[in-house]
C-alpha cells in the first residue's frame, strides 16, 4: 500500500504526465472546435468528448487540492451528475472537470497554446475554403437587414445579399472567430503591445466586418480594442476601483437584460403587431423600449417566441432544465445558459464569474476586465460560449487557475508566458 501511495505522488509531483494527460485532451478539444467551424460535420464528436473527459479526470486526480477544494469539486461534480440524470447531457459534468483540470497549469502558457492551435485551425479552414478544396467561400441568403415587422406579418420576401464566410460556414462565425483571437491575443500579450498593435487589430476588424457585414461582433470587437487600449495607456486606471466596479454593473446588466427578454418577450411581440398594424403598441415604456432594442439585435428578443412552446422564455426554465431543452438553439446566450443547464448550474456559472471578476480586481488585472466585459455582453446577443465545447470558452481556463482551484499569483500567470 505505501509503494502505491509513494507511486502514486510520483506520478503526482515529479513526473509530466498530469501536464501531458491537460494538453492531450486540451487539444481533442480544441480540434473538435475548428471541426465544428468548418463545414465538416463530425461524426465522432461524442465519442471524442468522452475521450477528454478521461483525460481531464485522470488529470484532475492527479492534481493536488486542498480539502476545502475538494468538497467544492464533488459537490460541483454531484450537481453535473444530476444534471446529467434529468437532461441526458453530460455538459456540466465535463466543464467542472475541465475547469477542476486547469490547476498547476500556467495560464499564460495554456492561453498561448489555445491561441495558436485555434488560430493555425482557422487559417486551415480559411485556406481550404479560397482554394477552392474544402468549403464554401460565401454564403448568399436573406440576412434580416429589412424590417422585421414586414418580412414577419406581411410577408414581403427578404432581399438576399452575398457575404463572405471563408469556409466557416456562416459570416457570423467568422467575425466571431476574429473577436475570440483578437481578445485572446490582446490578453495573453497586453504588456507587450504598442499603439500599432491595436491599430492593426482595429483595421483587421474593418476588414472582417466589409467580408462579413456582421455588426454586432465588428462593434463589441471595436469596443473591446478601445478598452484595452485605453487600460494600456492609462496605467493609472488600472488602480481604479472604478472600472471594476463598472465591469460589475455592466456585468448585471447583461444578466438582468437577459432575464427580462425572457420574461417579456411573448409582449414584446404582441407590441411590435400592435405598432405596425395599428401604430400604437398597446402596452408601456419598458416593453416599448425592449422593442426598440430587438430592432437593434436582429429580433432575437422575439425569436425566444418562435417555437410552439416559446422555448427560452422564462416558463420554460427549470432548477436543472430537461431533455427537451437539449436541441433548440437560438442566439442570446445568457437565456440560452438558464434554459439549457438550468437556473441551479446557471446560478453556479454567474457565481463563478463573479469570482472571476473579483479575481481581475484583486490583481488589477484591467485587460482582464476589457475581456470579462466584452464577452458578457458578447454573450447577451451570442451563444458562442454557452456550449458544449469547452475549448470555445476561454473564462473556463482563467477559473481553472485564478480561483480555489489554483494561485492566481505571478507564477500561475505569467509562467511560459510574457
């Protein structure tokens, strides 16, 4: 018993297979991601996320953690475990593991990683793609630029238009992609960078946004460029107190807006009829306002009113959702959390980010706000980090090392990175 025991710290303390077993199954999911970019559809997806579900378990167990952080993983793996139970999806089990797995790995170093699998996938796809041997180059349809009410209630037909996809599949997936990169990159090399590094980002965020014509991710891309510049320049607002206290309220925001479209939106549609066909919508300020901002997000308020159920809507959220809620996809990513996982898990996530956020504050980490920020409200209008692929969702990775899991001292950041 103690040869195993004194094998077992071995393996534990003074080997590279925990490190190893992290970037194995880092990798499988990284490569599913860029698969799920592209036009290929994965028949093996399943499979290979039971694969680095191993991989990450092994790893976790492995690692070393105080009492205290093992009583907050099982209980967290007990709570994935019925979830798995009532839904028949495995997700949450699989993202506290992968979460849980993140300990002793330098963040700076497992960033970078992310960084330049994700961004050699890309550009793979990309090639294939204006080649011409893998992959559609464009992708024409209608987009919803006319007026939502005519297309929806008078039935006037959508004028197509032609944008550019580069083999992703859709202009939307594309420009999110560049988002995705050009935070990360900005974070993982934010002390290195210069004014020019954030006028090239600024000009190949121009570029994408002629290709693609997707405004959302081009203005939260512009914005985030902006903040981050305005944090590197001005190092004294680093030590506001402020500015975190800004990416707080912002943060609230994002939760409560989200919350509140759930709630209203069976309202909000009845009063975009009401206004069209009889110029009054027939209900007040707040709902009128909600209105007027799902003109400004393409409908997607609305959209949560699209299915028989209405499916997103808050009727249809429970403590930990169903099976039924595993398949329905729509765009608000917040909703889409607490109608997927569940208010519980929900809850547990926005707590998680919370702790994230404080983190940031702790260690005046100021670009780690402009990224924090940028994504929740990403994430109001986009479910491109509510999913199942755990690589898409770089927060994950900074949980794993900054909060009970692991130091988010020098060490843990800067380790392999700057």
């Amino acid at each position: 018993m103690i040869k195993v025991w004194t094998l077992y710290r071995r393996l534990r303390e003074e080997s590279r297979i925990p490190w190893l077993l992290f970037y194995v199954g880092l990798t499988i999911e990284l490569l599913v991601v860029i698969i799920d970019k592209s036009n290929y559809t994965n028949p093996i997806e399943g499979y290979l996320f039971r694969i680095t579900f191993l991989l990450f378990a092994a790893k976790l167990l492995l690692t070393k953690y105080d009492y205290r952080a093992w009583a907050v993983i099982l209980l967290l793996e007990a709570v994935g475990l019925l979830s798995y139970r009532v839904t028949g999806a495995n997700d949450m089990i699989r993202i506290v593991t992968f979460t849980a797995a993140c300990k002793d790995i330098p963040l700076k170093q497992m960033l970078k990683y992310v960084f330049y699998v994700t961004l050699a996938g890309c550009v793979v796809i990309i090639l294939l793609s204006v080649t011409g041997i893998y992959g559609e180059i464009s992708l024409t349809q209608a987009y919803g630029r006319e007026s939502a009410e005519e297309t929806r209630y008078v039935g006037v037909e959508a004028e197509e238009e032609t944008r550019y996809t580069l083999g992703m599949g859709h202009p939307n997936a594309l420009s999110c992609m560049f988002l995705m990169l050009a935070a990360l990159s900005t974070y993982i090399w934010f002390e290195r960078m210069k004014w020019y590094s954030y006028l090239f980002l600024m000009l190949l965020n121009v570029g994408i946004y002629m290709l693609t014509g997707s405004k959302t991710s081009m203005l939260i891309t512009t914005a985030f460029i902006l903040g981050a510049f305005a944090v590197s320049v001005g190092r004294v607002l680093r030590e506001k107190k402020v500015i975190y206290v800004c990416g707080l309220l912002v943060f609230a925001l994002c939760i409560g807006f989200s919350v509140d479209a759930a709630v209203c939106a069976q309202r909000v549609r009845e009063a975009q009829w009401n206004e069209f066909f009889f110029e009054n919508p027939r209900d007040n300020r707040h709902i009128v306002l909600l209105g007027k901002i799902d003109r400004q997000i393409s409908g997607r308020i609305v959209s949560l009113t699209d299915s028989e159920k209405n499916d997103g809507m808050i009727h249809t959220w429970s403590l930990f959702s169903n099976e039924n809620n595993m398949n329905y996809y729509f765009d608000m990513g917040w909703v889409k959390l607490f109608y997927r996982y569940g208010v519980i898990p929900g809850i547990l996530y926005v707590a998680a980010c919370l702790a994230l956020l404080w983190q940031f504050y702790r260690k005046k980490d100021a670009c780690g706000l402009v990224l924090f920020v940028a994504f929740a409200v990403y994430t109001v209008v986009e479910a491109h980090l509510i999913s199942v692929y755990v690589g898409r969702n770089y927060l994950l990775m900074m949980m794993g090392c900054s909060l009970f899991l692991g130091n988010w001292g020098k060490d843990a950041l800067e380790q392999g990175g700057s």
